[in-house]
C-alpha cells in the first residue's frame, strides 16, 4: 500500500464504538422499561426531507434517502427520538458533516439528542439517562 493511501486511512478512521453503544443500549432498556432501543437502525427520507419511517434495514430497491443514528427510541411503534454519540472525530474542526446531520433531524421533525463526549463532566450512562428522559417526557 502507497503512503498516500496509508495516510488517508489513518485520517478518515475512528474508534470503532460498536462495544459502548450496546452497553449505553442495553442501559436505556433497562432504565425505561416499556420502550424499544435500537442501535444503527435506519432512518428512511425522500429527497424533499420528509420523514418516511424507520426500520432495521434498506431494502435492495428502495430508492429513498437514509441516515443511521448511534441510537433511536421508539415508544409503542412510534419514532420518539434519537442519540447521537460524537466522539473526537466530531470536535475536529472542517470534519465530518455534524451541523448537517443536526439540521437534517431538524426538518425531518425528529428529536435529536447529541453526547458530545469531550464536554461530559459526567459519565456517559449519566448524560445518556438525562437526554432519554427529556426525549420522552420524564422528569
């Protein structure tokens, strides 16, 4: 492998942080019995920003647009919201697309809740448990 390729690889990859959102899923669950919370699903919009549904996978045809949230919760088969964790590669200026990303939750109608985890002062199951109460409305 050239170095040139080398380095591009080294400056696109990220911590792989598949372990900790099963572990922040799994707390969620039992934290809030009575909810769904589903890692990685997708969420399905057409080409004019509008909400179509969410689902596990993209069929092979669908030829709609799809954003992949860290994490969705979902209330008696109703989309309530998503979290999103931002690691380091988010704080990184001129990288990746988050204002976007957060302006796109915003049109599509769907609470975006962000943990940035360079800003926590707390621990993450903490933030994590603040953000799904105010998605669902619990104080």
């Amino acid at each position: 492998m050239s170095k040139k390729n080398n380095q591009a690889k080294q400056h696109f990859s990220y911590k792989n942080d598949e372990q900790e959102l099963v572990e922040l899923c799994q707390f969620i669950r039992d934290a809030f019995p009575g909810i769904t919370v589903e890692r990685e699903w997708c969420i399905f919009y057409d080409r004019n920003d509008n909400y179509l549904g969410f689902g596990k996978t993209m069929s092979e045809g669908r030829i709609t647009r799809f954003r992949t949230p860290d994490v969705m919760i979902i209330r008696n088969k109703k989309l309530v919201g998503c979290l999103e964790l931002d690691g380091k590669v988010h704080d990184e200026a001129g990288f990746g697309d988050t204002l976007e990303r957060n302006e796109l939750y915003e049109r599509l109608g769907i609470p975006l809740k962000v943990i940035t985890k360079s800003q926590m002062s707390i621990s993450i199951f903490d933030e994590a448990y603040k953000k799904v109460s105010e998605l669902l409305g619990v104080q």
